[in-house]
C-alpha cells in the first residue's frame, strides 16, 4: 500500500500536506503499516517545528539588510566625526610645527 502525496482539498488548515496528511485521513493504511497515532502525531509536530524554524529563519534574513544598512549609517558618522577632528587637529597646529609633529604621531591612519 502506498501512501498519498496529493494536498488536501481544503486551504489553509493545519493539517501538513502530503504523505502524514494521508496517513491521517486514512487511519487504517498507517496502523496496518505499524504506524501508530503517536508516531503520526510526532512527525506532524516535527514537520510544523520546521516549518516555524524555516519561517523565522526567513525573517530574520530578510530583515538582515536593514541591520547592515543601520551599521552601514553609524559606521559613516563615526567616520565623518573622525575626519573632522582630524581636520580641526591639522588647523590648530598647522603654525606650529612642534604641536604638529605630535599630531602625525597620535594619529596612526588617515581617513
């Protein structure tokens, strides 16, 4: 005896599609097979822990962009904040050639 893999007739409901949906419907087939009601009722939850895990895992990419795009902006100020004090540095020592020279020290990469 084989089993069923068409989906059933009716959308949207929690049963899962295909072979454990069949083995449902068609109590018999499974018990004559030596599938018990437990051993259904474990795959069902096992199939719908996947789903649940595929569901969240697509969320999670999908919202991945916007997390690099917000590390993206933050990076960018931080740079930004970084070369304008590096420019102020440069101005205010800019007539001392001493003070100068400390600067370029301190600062180890130019942005």
């Amino acid at each position: 005896m084989c089993l069923e893999t068409r989906e059933p007739p009716y959308a949207n409901t929690n049963h899962a599609p295909g072979r454990f949906w069949s083995a449902k419907t068609r109590s018999n087939t499974p018990r004559g097979l030596g599938i018990l009601d437990a051993d259904i009722n474990t795959l069902e939850a096992l199939l719908l822990a996947a789903r649940e895990a595929d569901v969240n895992q697509e969320k999670t990419r999908a919202a991945a962009p916007l997390t690099t795009g917000e590390s993206n902006t933050s990076a960018n100020r931080i740079i930004e904040a970084v070369r304008n004090i590096s420019a102020k540095g440069v101005l205010e020592s800019a007539r001392d050639p001493k003070l100068r020279a400390q600067f370029d020290a301190s600062t180890t990469a130019r942005l």
